[in-house]
C-alpha cells in the first residue's frame, strides 16, 4: 500500500497528501460559493405582502421577516393584522436583523380606496423594492346558477385590486429604477377546472396582465413573477364565495391535503430572491395537465368534461 502511494506520488510529482487535502479544500469554497448565491437575499428590503392575515400571506410574513425583511402587511382586518405583527416580534432568527412589520388596511376589491393605500404603503419607508399581490378569495359554483355580480365581485378583488395597487406603486419604483412586482396565481390561472370558473378567469387575467407588465418594464430595470401554485393546505376553500355571493365555509379535500403553506412560502422567498419570471408550484399531475391544454387540447378538454359530469359544482 505504502508503495503504490509513492508509486502514485512520483507519477503526480507532489504528495498525495497535500493533493488530497487541496482537493478537498477546492471542493468545500465550491460549496460554500453555491451556498452563497443560493442564500436568500432579502436583508433590509421593504417588501409588501397583501392577504398577510392568514394562510400563504402570512407564511410569508414570517419567511420574510425572518430573512430581514422590512415588511408591510396588508389585509382587511387590522387586528389579525397585529396579531401577526405581534407574533413575528416576539422571535429571534440568530444575527439576522429583522424589524417590525408596519401594517396598511384596506380592502382590495375597493379600487378606489387602494391609492391612497399605496400612498400609505409609500409612507412607510419611502419606497416599496417588492410587492407581493398575494391576496384573493377562490369561488365554487356552477356557471348557470352563478350571478354576474360573482363573477364580478372575484374580479374585483383577485385582478383589478391587485393591477391597481401595482399601478400605484409602479411610478415609484421606474423613478427608482428598480423594483420587483410578484404575483401569487394558481394553477388556475394556467388552465380552467369546472365550477371555477370566476377564480380561473381572474387568475387567467391576471396571468396575461403581468406578462405584459414583465416585457413593458425590462428595459426599466424592474422584474414581475408570476408564481402558480397547486393545492396548499390554508382556509382558501372555506372562505371561497359560491353562485349566491355566499361563503361556501368547507374545507375541500384537495385544500386539506395541499401543499405545507411554510414550504411554499419558502419557495416563494427563493423565487423572489433569484427573480424567477414564471413558476409553476405543483405536482406532476397539475404540471402534465397544464402541457397537455397546450400540446393535446382536445384530450384535455374531453377529461374535463368529465370531471365535470362526475360533479355537482358543489363538492370536489
Ligand atoms: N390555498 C390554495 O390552495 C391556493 C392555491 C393556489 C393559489 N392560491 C393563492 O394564494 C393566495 C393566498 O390564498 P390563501 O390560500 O392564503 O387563502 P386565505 O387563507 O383565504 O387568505 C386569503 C387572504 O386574502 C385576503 N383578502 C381576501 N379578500 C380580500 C380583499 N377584498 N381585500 C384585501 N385582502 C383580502 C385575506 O385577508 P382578510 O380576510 O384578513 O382581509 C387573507 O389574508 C391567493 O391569491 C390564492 O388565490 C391559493
């Protein structure tokens, strides 16, 4: 044994030993490059999360705020909304320096309040560098028992409350010269499921919205995600509205066994930090059902039908 190593040594022209422990030092700086870049990097940006009372936004807030985000929180009950504030700040994330969340109410599908909202928002640190269009409602119904002030009233709230808080904060951000705008759709928004119809619609425009917005402000230097995830595990099913404009109050069996909304806010963090354009957060049968509405409509269209056959609108 011992001679072979000299064999190899005289081969190589140095000790094995030190080529071993070089080798192993090139690989752990490797990793620690990776682990760097990889490394979230939130630390002391001002980030708006909407819908931050509970569920995925408040996942969110606590992901945030344990990556040293100045956080906004927004929602429509300022007292969940302190409640989450007081929850974050009574934790210590080892030398991260996190601050105190400020908190603007108001409700999004009043378009006419969210200006002076985002003025509000505005005030907080002077600039926004990341907003989080995370809140909505989700609807189930079907579509002949459905009113259109439904329909509305989800458009409201998931597409013309989210485009006009971007617009308000937009100016600021192309004054600075930077700033980020991220979008929390669905898988809904990427294809249509039956007895959804006023949830899909909006995350489908939504969708086409911040396309646009993504290629009108590149030049600007500002960036727009849209994030899409499948199922997570949050109250989305039992506070959705039905045809009636009623709150439907189950727990759906898909919700419940969603995705752990902790992991998808941190995957929502990841995303954010390497400034993701478009990503989808689901399995492979959301993500296979998604190519098939493209590559294979008409076998996509012939399982929906069915699906909707085998349904009432009301349940699953
Ligand atoms: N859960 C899922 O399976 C799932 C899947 C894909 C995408 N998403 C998306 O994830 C986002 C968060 O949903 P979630 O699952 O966390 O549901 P959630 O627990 O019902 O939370 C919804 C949030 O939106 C806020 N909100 C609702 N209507 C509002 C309005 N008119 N004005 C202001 N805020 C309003 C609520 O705040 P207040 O009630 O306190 O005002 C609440 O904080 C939504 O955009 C949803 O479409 C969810």
């Amino acid at each position: 044994m011992g001679q072979s190593l000299r064999h190899m040594e005289r081969v190589v022209g140095v000790g094995i030993g030190p080529l071993a422990a070089g080798t192993v030092g090139l690989l752990i700086l490797l990793k620690v490059i990776q682990r760097l870049r990889r490394r979230p990097n939130i630390q002391d940006k001002v980030v708006v999360i909407t819908g931050a009372s509970s569920g995925l936004g408040k996942e969110c807030a606590r992901v945030f705020h344990a990556a040293g985000a100045r956080l906004i929180l927004c929602g429509r009950d300022q007292r969940r909304l302190q409640e989450v504030v007081e929850e974050l700040g009574n934790k210590t994330y080892g030398k991260t320096q996190t601050y105190t969340p400020c908190t603007v109410t108001f409700d999004l599908s009043n378009t006419s309040v969210v200006c002076s909202a985002a003025e509000e928002i505005l005030k907080c640190h002077g600039h926004v560098d990341v907003l989080i269009n995370n809140a909505g409602v989700s609807y189930r119904g079907n579509i002949l028992d459905t009113h259109v002030s439904v329909q509305r009233e989800v458009m409201d709230t998931n597409y013309f409350g989210p485009v006009a808080l971007t617009q308000a904060i937009l100016p600021s951000m192309v004054d600075r010269g930077s700033g980020h705008i991220v979008v929390i759709s669905s898988v809904q928004g990427k294809i249509s499921i039956p007895y959804r119809s006023a949830y899909a619609a909006s995350k489908h425009a939504m969708q086409a919205y911040y396309d646009c917005l993504r290629a009108e402000v590149d030049s600007l230097g500002l960036h727009v995600s849209v994030l899409s995830p499948g199922y997570v595990r949050t109250n989305m099913s039992i506070n959705a509205v039905t045809g009636d404009g009623s709150k439907y109050g189950v727990m759906d069996k898909t919700t419940a066994t969603g995705a752990d909304p902790v992991d998808v806010a941190n995957d929502i963090l990841k995303a954010v930090c390497q400034k993701k354009k478009d990503v989808v957060m689901a399995g492979l049968g959301p993500t296979t059902a998604i190519y098939l509405r493209t590559l294979w409509p008409a076998l996509y269209f012939r399982v929906m039908a069915s699906r909707a056959r085998k349904q009432t609108g009301k349940e699953e």
